[in-house]
C-alpha cells in the first residue's frame, strides 16, 4: 500500500497501485459512476464507455483508492511533455459524499511535481465540476465534441482543504 490518508469523516483510506487485473472492476466502477452524467448528455451506452476505460486503462498510471480494505476507486495520472492529465477519477458511490474525493484529490495533485500543470476533462454540466474549481482548476477551453470541458490547475495553484 501507498500510506495512509485520513478523510474528513474520519474515514481511514490509502492507495495502492493498479494492476492489470483490476481492469474489469474499474471499467464497470466507470459505467456505474458516468451513467447520470451520459444519460444526461444522451450517451449513455454501457457497452462503449467500458470498452472506451479499457482502451485507455493504464495500470502503472492508476491508483485504486481503498477504503476499509475495500477497494472503492481509483484515479490515473498522464504524464505528457506540458501537462499531467488526471483522468480516470471514479468513486463508488457508496462512498461519494464524504469528503473522500477532495481528500484523494489533494493527495494526487501533491504527488504531481509542480514544473508542470495538471489538465483534466470533464462532462458538460458534471456536478464534479465544484470539487475541481475548489482544488484551483479553472475552464481553459471546450473540448472539439461540444460535451467536454478542458479544465487546468496551474503549477502554484492552491489545494482545498480535505
């Protein structure tokens, strides 16, 4: 495990590091945590948003978050020459609410060393959209499909309290 972190409610959690196995939890944790934002957008398509996880599922770039030995979770960061890009950030949930996500949130971004920003994508209208703004990422552009919004935390950019 990869030391533990204490969330608002007291809720004891850590990472550990993702392997090659966990890839059909974590896509079906996907469809499960995206269903209201792709029903919502008119995409909702189990099939596809497991296939589009996989496609892109990178198990030394993935930390699954465990909560109570469970495995709630998981968060992947990108490395690419201007950016690091937070993707894959999934919380069952049954454990949404919490203050969790803001807790898992700060540990990434204070493991990303600051030469560089941190980028992320999120739907249109996702309600995630306050968590990210409260960690210091700001809208930077829409992205070309006209559904997702391109957001940026600059280097020096401040991280919320958990």
């Amino acid at each position: 495990m990869l030391g533990w972190q204490e969330g608002l409610l007291g809720d004891v959690w850590e990472f550990r590091q993702a392997t090659a196995e966990d890839a059909g939890w974590l896509a079906d944790l996907k469809v499960e945590v995206m269903r209201p934002d792709l029903e919502r957008l008119g995409y909702w398509d189990p099939p596809w948003a497991r296939d589009r996880f996989l496609a892109a599922f990178v198990p030394a770039n993935t930390l699954v978050v465990v909560l109570d030995d469970e495995d709630v979770g998981c968060v992947a960061v990108r490395e690419e020459p201007d950016a690091r890009w937070l993707e894959h950030f999934y919380l069952s949930p049954s454990v949404q609410g919490r203050g969790l996500g803001s807790g898992v949130l700060a540990a990434v971004l204070e493991r990303c060393a600051p030469d560089l920003p941190v980028r992320l994508s999120i739907n249109r209208g996702s309600r995630v959209r306050a968590l990210y703004e409260r960690h210091g990422f700001r809208h930077v552009e829409d992205h070309a499909n006209g559904v997702d919004l391109i957001f940026e935390r600059d280097t020096a950019g401040p991280v919320a309290d958990t």
